[in-house]
C-alpha cells in the first residue's frame, strides 16, 4: 500500500498554505498599523519633540513586527504539529483498524449520494491505491505531505507588520508640521480600509461591512491614544 507521497507532491504548495501566509500577512499589516499609530498619537499629543516621537514609533514598530511573527511562528507550528500527530495515528490505524478505515470512507461517499455498494468499491480501490491519503483527505480534509508551514507565516507577519508601521511612522515624522495630524489620519484610514477589504476577499465576507469596520476601529484607536495622551 502507497503511504507515501514523491517529493514535488510535498513541495508544491496547496491553496491552504497560501491563504494561510496571506491571512498572516493580513492581519500582522493591520496590527502594525494600529499599534504604531496608537503609540504615534500618545506621544505626539504628550510632546512636540520629533525625536522622541519617531524612536517611540520606530521602537513600537519593531516591537510589534517581532511580536507577531513570534506569534504566528508558535501558533502555526502548533497547529503543523497536529496535523502531523493526526497523520500518524490515521498511518497507524490503517494497520490495525483497516476494516474501521475502509468504513469511513464508503460512508463518506454514501453521504455524497452514492449507494451502498458503490462506496464500498470506490473505498476499496482508493485504500488499495493511495490509503493514507484518503483517510487524511476524506476525515480531515488534509492533503497528505502538506502542512502549514510556520517561517512562512512568521516571515509574512513581520514583513506585513513592519510595512503597515511604516505608513503611519512616515506620514508622522515628515509631513509638514500643520499637515502632521490630518495625513497620519488619512494614512491610517486608507491603510486600514486595505486590510479591511483583503480581510473580507480572503475571508469571503462582507467588504462593506469590514472596510467599515476597520476604518471605525481606526479612528477610534487613534482618538484613544490621542486622548491618553493629553493626559501626560
């Protein structure tokens, strides 16, 4: 029985993994974006000082960009280290359960409209030919050989975070004086609208409903920030 796959099965990467380094992407830009502007405006509305406002968001920016990829690196490598840990246990069933695997998936196919019969033919030639893979696909929805690979989400996550703090970062230090608050609030606002679309486009929702949603979330973390630090 092939429980194996050739190494350009392995090396070729699934949709699935995609996404996943996108979504990372995604969300890191976002909370770049947030954060650095958050600290941006507390600052800002406590001092003057260009300096001090640029390392504070400088610092918060490389804090942050590490941050997530540090995040994203452990998450995802939890989750690759299931998805292995499932694979071995479906390669060990299928020597010591191999009736209880052909089952599942006649069953699989019995749901999808096939008879009886049928499914059981089409799950014996499948467990003859490719029997881990078919389990994996069939009770997981796993392609065998594939999975998520956390430097990938890591590496998306920092390049995005320290991209999305980089907008507001800029459009604080060096736009002119009197433009400093109204083109980090037009920054922001465009950037965050960004991240709300590909959020909703890879997500399949809402693009409305998430430019909107990021937008306000903008606005309303750049008035927080801008409020504490008035406090100061």
């Amino acid at each position: 029985m092939q429980l194996t796959r050739t190494k350009s099965e392995k090396t070729k990467q699934t949709m699935d993994e995609k996404l996943n380094s996108l979504r990372a992407g995604v969300l890191g830009s976002n909370d770049g974006i947030l954060t650095v502007v958050g600290v941006l405006f507390s600052v800002a509305a406590a001092t003057t000082n260009q300096f001090t406002i640029f390392i504070a968001g400088l610092s918060d920016l490389l804090a942050c960009a590490f941050s997530m990829a540090s995040g994203e690196y452990a998450s995802v490598s939890t989750q690759k280290d299931t998805e292995k840990a499932v694979v071995e246990k479906e390669r060990q069933l299928l020597k010591t359960d191999f009736e209880g695997e052909l089952h599942a998936v006649q069953r699989h196919y019995m749901t999808l409209g096939v008879t009886e019969e049928t499914a059981m033919a089409i799950a014996r030639d499948l467990l003859t030919k490719k029997p881990l893979a078919t389990v994996v696909s069939i009770k997981y929805d796993m392609q065998l050989g594939h999975y998520m690979n956390p430097w990938d989400a890591a590496f998306a996550s920092l390049f995005s975070a320290s991209a999305g703090g980089v907008l507001p970062l800029l459009a604080m230090t060096f736009a002119p004086a009197h433009w400093q608050w109204p083109a980090t609030i037009i920054a922001v606002s465009v950037a965050v609208a960004l991240t709300g679309y590909l959020s909703a486009v890879l997500g399949k929702g809402n693009v409305k409903t998430a430019v909107i949603r990021n937008v306000l979330v903008g606005i309303v973390t750049m008035f927080i920030h801008y409020y504490v630090g008035t406090l100061f």
